[in-house]
C-alpha cells in the first residue's frame, strides 16, 4: 500500500488537535486529521458541554420546586428525559456542524477511522465507511484523549455499566441509579439525576468526596449531597455485581465494615479515566509510554521520538478542556520559534453542582505538605448580597495569601463560584496583592463584590495552625 505525505498527521480531533490542525491548515500547510468517532472530540461530544446542557435542565427542576423553588406557581412538574435528551442533541449536532465547516475552510482533510502506527510517523487508517489508508506525516501530532475506567469487579463489566457517555443519552429516568466515584463526574450527575426525579447512592472507595480537595471542601459537598437526597457510602467498596444496568441490578458492597446488598436498576461508572493509547501501536513510531499508559513528553509537550507531539489527555496533562486548549498554545507557539513550556501554569478548575466549586493554585491541604507559610480569608457565601437575590447563600470562600501579601490560592462553592475564581486568577496571574481587590469598586450586586469582604480582614500573622472547620 502507497502511503499519503502530509505535512502534518494530527490523531484526534479534540481541542489541542482540532485548533493545531486549523492553524497550521490555514497556513497553507497540508494536514490531515484522523478522528475515529467523535467530530470535535469529547468536550462538544460526550463531555463537558453536554453534560453542563443536561445539568442545567435539573436545575431548571429545582427552581420551580414548591417550597425551594423562586414562587413561580405551575401545576405537576413532569421531567421529560427524552425531552431533556434532544435539548443536549440540538446542541451537539450543531456544534458538529460548526467543527465540520472550520475543518472544511481550513483545507484540512478529516478522516473518520481507526489509526495504528506501523512504523514511524506513519499510520494505518481503518475507515469507518471502509477501506484503509496509509498516512505519513513530516510531523506527528497525538491527541486522542482518555475513556472512563471500568474497574476490575467482578461482574461489573458484564453488567453493562453506564458511563457519562451514556447516561448523557438516557431517556428514561433510572429508578435507581448507583453511581461509583465520588469525584467530579459522580457528583455531576448524582444531583441532576437526582433533581430529576432518581433515587440515587455514591459508593465513594475513599473516606471522602472530592479526595484531592480540603477536608472543607469535601464536607460541604458531601452535606449538599445529602440535602438534595443522595445517599453516600464512604469507605466503601463494590465487592461484586449481578443483573444488567438499564434492567435491575443487585451490587454487594463493604461500607464500614459491613456487607450490604444495594438493589438499583442503572449503574453509572466514574471512578477514573484510562489513556486510549492503547489503540495506536506507538511503540512502532518510537513513542514512549508511562507505567499508566500516558505518552511521555517534555515540558514543550514533545515525545520520545522526533517531530512527535502529544498534547492533552493523553499525554497526561490535567484533565480539562482549558488545559488541552492550553496544550496546543504551546505547541504552536514553539513550532514558530517561540519558548514556551508547561511549566508553571496556573490552572483553574470548577465542578459544576449546584451550588459550583471553583478553585485556582494552591489549597490549604498542599501549603501544609509543603511547608508554605499562608494566612487565610473566608466569608461565608451568606454575606454576599448577590447570593440573596437568588436565594442561594449556600457556601463560602476563602483565599491563601503568603508572606508578601500576594494570593497563593482560592477556592469559591458557591453560587456563580466560578466568576469571582476568574477575577482571583488575574490577580495572581499579575502578582497583585490581595488589598487590590479589596479595595476595588465592584459592581453591586455581583458575586465578584463579595471580594471586599473577603479580604477586608485577613489575620495578620501568616500560620499553618488555620483551622479546617467550616
């Protein structure tokens, strides 16, 4: 088979791949990307805007509650899931269309199939309309994210568990659905599932939610979790699975040190992410791989073998489409004489409950293992006017400030967290001092002008004895 010559072979379409391949493209370059299911890859897909779609038709469930609700007074609340559904199709079928049409005026060629390295820089392409195509490329650029883990339980796979992907697509409300993993994604879909009308459980195998986070943070999610009705088993384990999810299943699980059997009739999947390098053979193209499976790359995001990239996911980078965005910033800017690295990045995340939980740079729980002097500001999400005016004072902020009065870390759970987490992040990015924003004018009422309050009084003694305690 006569192989291809392309400038520039980009495997998978999510962010780093997509913008890479349109830039370079519409530079004149010839490029080709190979994407094996999903246009625009996960994010436009089957991740973090279909499932921020479908979150917020559960709030929208919530705000018309009789007694929580806004005093809209309506009759029954029915949810309609398969309604619910093609609100989430309607966005993701144009923004396919969308990706489709930058592809197309970017000259770059998109092939839908399965690619395998057969040597290097050079893979075999498995159409999926038929048919195989060798592609070579003068440079090589890997991006073909991760897939949800299904752990080792016996009977687990065999049961067909949801994963977000397919909870995504349901039509039908789960009568009861158990969710395994207590992070981000697990929380996600306990409280909108929930909102719809589930009974839902969180079998969590560490001793709290959200085990990266302060012990502060995880206690206040857990106790939403609980307010909104779901029920959360800590320490515990899924020792065995029988039935089918969708159909009835019967899950045998240790939780503080007993043995209980949890009968539901849909399991959703969320205990980590599995790299989907697997499928590609790299050791044909000289690529090196972690003991995990993540490619391994410098901090130029350059692999083990020359002219070779990997950017997001797959390459180990945190898991966040800002991140991934971030990831081909940097490869293109290198590829026209620049130097930049991803060393150093200040990387903000959010989970999107209802109430969100925002967070930039350091935690408390790492300038304690660090041994970094911090003093702490907080302030309860009660005392932020806008929080009153949506009847969602839930919550609280507080901020690490160091020694020279600059903003080590913020975390915000809360309403709207993540706006007031932007206007900290800009701060720290331009190393401005905690009284700049106490003494700014912010707009009234906006989150962002709980601000002030926040750093009107922090201790004036920098310590590490700060208490934890909400």
């Amino acid at each position: 088979m006569n192989s291809e010559h392309f400038q520039n072979l980009i495997i998978g379409s999510g962010v780093a791949g997509k913008i890479i391949a349109w830039t370079l493209a519409s530079q004149g370059q010839k490029t080709v990307v190979v994407e094996r299911a999903m246009v625009g890859g996960s994010c436009p897909n089957v991740a973090c805007l279909p499932s921020k779609n479908v979150i917020y038709s559960a709030k929208a469930v919530s705000l018309v509650h009789p007694t929580k609700g806004l005093g809209v007074v309506t009759g029954p609340v029915r949810v309609d899931m398969a309604g619910v559904a093609r609100r989430k199709w309607r966005m993701v079928n144009e923004l396919v269309e969308v990706h489709l049409g930058k592809f197309k005026a970017s000259g770059v060629e998109l092939v839908m199939g399965e690619a395998r390295f057969t040597e290097p820089k050079t893979v075999q392409v498995a159409a999926n309309a038929g048919g195989t195509r060798l592609l070579r490329g003068e440079r090589v650029f890997i991006n073909v994210g991760t897939r949800a883990t299904i752990p080792d339980v016996p009977g687990l796979a065999a049961a067909g568990p949801m994963t977000h992907v397919e909870a995504l697509n349901l039509e039908r409300l789960p009568t009861h659905l158990v969710i395994l993993g207590g992070g981000y994604v697990g929380l996600e879909f306990a409280q909108a599932m929930r909102r719809f009308g589930s009974r839902v459980t969180i079998i969590q195998h560490g001793p709290r939610l959200l085990e990266r986070e302060d012990p502060d943070v995880a206690d206040a999610l857990l106790e939403l979790m609980t307010d909104e009705g779901v029920h959360v088993f800590l320490q515990a384990e899924a020792l065995n699975v029988t039935g089918r999810s969708g159909s009835g299943v019967a899950l045998r699980v240790r939780s503080g040190g007993a043995e209980r059997t949890l009968e539901a009739s849909d399991i959703l999947v969320a205990t980590g992410r599995t790299p989907n390098t697997d499928r590609l053979d790299v050791a044909k193209a000289g690529v090196e791989l972690d003991a995990r499976g993540y490619i391994r790359v410098n901090d130029k995001l350059q692999t083990s073998a020359p002219d070779v990239w990997a950017t997001g996911e797959c390459a180990g980078s945190p898991q966040f489409t800002h991140v991934g965005e971030d990831d081909c910033r940097v490869v293109l800017d290198n590829l026209a004489g620049g130097n930049r690295t991803t060393r150093g990045r200040l990387i903000p995340y959010c989970l999107f409950t209802d109430p969100e939980l925002a967070h930039v740079g350091m935690t408390e729980s790492e300038a304690r293992t660090r041994d970094v002097p911090y003093r702490i500001a907080r302030m309860p999400m009660s005392m932020v006017l806008r929080a009153h005016t949506l009847s969602e004072t839930r919550g609280y902020m507080k901020a690490l400030i160091g020694a020279d009065d600059r903003i080590m870390g913020f975390t915000a759970f809360g309403a709207e967290a993540s706006e007031p987490m932007a206007v900290v992040q800009t701060a720290m990015l331009g190393g401005v001092p905690y009284t700049a924003l106490r003494d700014t004018i912010w707009t009234h009422p906006t989150m962002a002008e709980g601000l002030n309050g926040l750093f009107a009084d922090p201790p004036s003694v920098p310590s590490q004895e700060t208490s934890f305690k909400r």
